[in-house]
C-alpha cells in the first residue's frame, strides 16, 4: 500500500487546517441562495491536491507567508469555478459522486456561482495587492479556456496528432499545476529563475497527471471514470494517437471512423482497445508518463532537500501512480 495523502501533507498540516477554516469563512455571503450553493461546494470538496501543491511549493523555496494562504486560496477559487462552468459545458450531472451544481440549481445559476467564484478569486489578489500571484493564475486560466477550444475544434475534425495533443494538454491541464507551483514559489521568494524551475516541476507533473487520465480510459484501473469515456467523446490521447499513427491506413480509416460516428458499442470499444494496446499505444504513454515524471523530479534538485521536498515528490507519485 502507497502513503496516505495525509501522511504526504504532514510538513503543512498545521498551515492546511488553517487554510481549511479561512476559506470557509472567505466564501460566507449574506445572500440566502448564494450561501446555500457555497456550503455544499465547500461540503464536497475534493482532495484539494491544488493547494497542497501551493503550500509544498513554498515550503521548498522559504518560509511560508500570508501570501502562500492567499495563492491557495485564488487556485482553490479559481479551480472551482472552473469545474462548475465545465459542468455546465459537459452538461454534466454528477462531479466526484455527487450532483453537480447545475444538476441541483440549473445552468443560469451555475455559470453566475462560477462567475462570482472568479470574482472573488480577483478581489482577493486586488485587495492585498497580490498582482504578481493574480497574473500567474490569469495566465492559467487563459491557457485552460484555449485548451478546452483547441481541444474541441481538433477532435471535430478529428486531428489525431502527438504534437496537438501536447499543446492541448498542457494548456489544458498542465498550466494550472503549473500556476499552483510558481503560485507558490513567488508567493515566497523573488527569484524569477527558482519561480520558473517550479512552474517547469508543475506543467511536467500536470502532462503525467493527465496521461495517467488517459489510461484510465483503457480499463487501468476503478478511477470510477467510465471506460471509453474519451473515446467516445472524441478526444484525443495519448495511446490511441500513438496507436494510429504506427498502423496500417487501411486499420486507421477503420477505426477513425468508428470513433467519427461514435459507433462504440461494447464490441467495438473492444476491438478500439485491443487495437491500441497492440499497436504499443498503452506501453508508450506508460514510458512517455515515466519521463515527465523524471524530469518533473529533475528541476527539483536545485533546491535543497527538506521535508517539504519529499512530500512533493510523494505528492506526485500519488498523483502520477495512483489506482483511481
């Protein structure tokens, strides 16, 4: 059995427990409806790897300041408010086992609680002043809205390309890891150099975060995802794109067409997935995961060994080899 992500969090669990009790009162409103939806978001959050990361990533570079409590909490508010928007754009009802926001209150109110979510986030960086942390994370959130239209014209057209995929990954997911480690790092020090080996840590760790996402489409693991979920969504990952570009075009005409005309029953998402794996799809974002997890590692050597160090790297295993 691997470590626990709390035994991962123990160098800040003293600065999570803190960080717990500020952003719950941070989302308190004196509007009825509003308060009610901010409860149950804060009721089902999630693991909440985002600050972590944030909270890890300042502890490596100094000590950490009010400042590293305001970057967790901008990445946590701007994370959120983008899952709920995703939601609405999914037309998604369920978000980690439970209803969605717009599942419960309709879509009007999801995208306005998104918004306000983003407002927040804004107001909290203008108001101290935190101009540097605020343009850390707009820039992720404008690489994450190019991804997610990138990602949708691409797989309309069914661009099945390595080098697109990377461009929409790590815009996608990649950039607001990234945002979460420099967040971080600048939220403590200013060195632009040791900000922008963090920011290289975290895009490295969001590319393997999300290639370990495409594997869970391939029967991998219980992530709870779906099997075939990005298959028959059209999306574009890393084995089958692999997989089509070292096979026959008689064999790839036949399966881009499958997936073109979502003809994915169970027999057919079979005859996909064997395909894949044995054209090497699978092997191959194994290793190409393996690699930025490597060179995520690498950048980490510049800074001194330390608690904080260890449990990043931990923290990324967890991410990178977890079972769902």
């Amino acid at each position: 059995m691997g470590i626990s992500l709390e035994e991962i969090k123990q160098p800040i669990r003293k600065e999570m427990e803190e960080f717990e009790v500020k952003f719950r009162d941070s989302m308190r409103t004196k509007v009825a409806l509003l308060d009610r939806v901010m409860n149950y978001i804060i009721q089902r959050k999630g693991k909440q790897i985002r600050p972590i990361l944030v909270f890890l990533s300042a502890g490596v570079c100094g000590p950490i300041s009010e400042r590293t409590f305001r970057g967790a909490s901008l990445v946590e508010l701007l994370h959120t408010a983008t899952l709920i928007h995703d939601d609405v754009v999914d037309d998604s009802l369920e978000r980690r086992g439970f209803f969605s926001i717009n599942a419960l209150w309709k879509n009007k109110i999801a995208v306005l609680i998104g918004d306000y979510l983003l407002s927040r986030g804004l107001l909290l960086s203008v108001d101290n002043g935190d101009y540097d942390l605020l343009q850390i994370s707009s820039s992720a959130v404008r690489a994450m809205s190019e991804g997610e239209l990138l990602q949708l014209e691409k797989s309309r057209k069914m661009n099945f390309d390595e080098a697109v995929y990377f461009d929409i990954i790590q815009k996608k997911t990649a950039s607001l890891i990234a945002s979460c480690c420099a967040m971080g790092a600048k939220s403590v020090i200013d060195d632009p150099e040791k900000v922008e080996l963090m920011r290289q840590f975290g895009e490295k760790v969001g590319i393997a975060f999300q290639i370990k996402d495409d594997l869970f489409d391939y029967g991998q693991s219980d992530s709870g995802k779906p099997a075939g979920t990005d298959i028959k969504e059209k999306k574009l990952t890393l084995p089958v794109i692999y997989a089509l570009a070292h096979s026959t075009e008689t064999e790839r005409k036949k399966i881009v067409s499958m997936i073109r005309k979502s003809d994915t029953g169970t027999e057919n998402l079979r005859y996909i997935y064997d395909f894949v794996r044995d054209q090497g799809g699978i092997g191959y974002a194994e290793s190409t995961m393996d690699r930025f997890r490597s060179e995520a590692f690498a950048l980490l050597d510049a800074f001194p060994e330390s608690a904080y160090k260890i449990s990043l790297r931990q923290l990324v295993d967890y991410t990178i080899l977890r079972s769902k």
